[in-house]
C-alpha cells in the first residue's frame, strides 16, 4: 500500500478529467481504493427510498469519489504543487516541492 499525500482537509484542484481545473476541499480519504470526496465536484444523482430519515425518498445529490493522481494540492498562493516528505527535527512535515514551504 502506497503513502497518500493528499489528506482530509487539504484544498485541492482536479488536474484531468471531465471536471477539470475545478478546486474544492477534501471532504475525506478512502486509503484502500485510493480515492478522494472533493466537497462540490463530480456530483451525482443518488435515488433513495423512503426512509425514517428522508420520509419522502426521492432524488438525493452528493458528491463521488476521484482518484488520488486527478488531484494536485493547491498552495496558499493558490498554486498547484506536488507533496514530498521531509525530516524538520524529530518530526516529519509534508513541504511543497515547487515553493519547498512546508504544508
């Protein structure tokens, strides 16, 4: 299994795909599919029946997951930028490859 450097949290920008150049927050991380929810992006239609939560059913909207490579992190300048890993210390810190601020 792969180290995801894409957490929950993280503001990112999708890089391919038929939602391209859109941004939005990472909602969550499924590590074992290697996937992301992005809050706003690649909407879909969910038809639900009648529950006691939704008591009418109907057509719910939510987001779905996208694969981890369609993602790229934006920076606080509002770049996209790649992840490495670096010892600061005793501790070990995610930095920006094309600006090498830590994250």
């Amino acid at each position: 299994m792969t180290k995801l450097k894409i957490k929950s949290g993280d503001t990112v920008q999708i890089i391919a795909g038929d939602h391209k150049g859109s941004e939005g927050k990472v909602l969550k991380v499924l590590i074992d599919k290697n996937r992301a929810i992005v809050e706003g992006v690649n909407m879909v239609k969910k038809h639900t029946k009648p529950s006691a939560q939704s008591p009418q059913g109907g057509i719910v909207e939510k987001e779905a997951s996208i694969h981890i490579s369609n993602l790229s992190l934006l920076t606080s300048k509002g770049e996209t930028t790649r992840v490495g890993y670096k010892m600061d210390g005793d501790n070990k810190v995610r930095f920006s490859k094309k600006s090498n601020e830590v994250i």
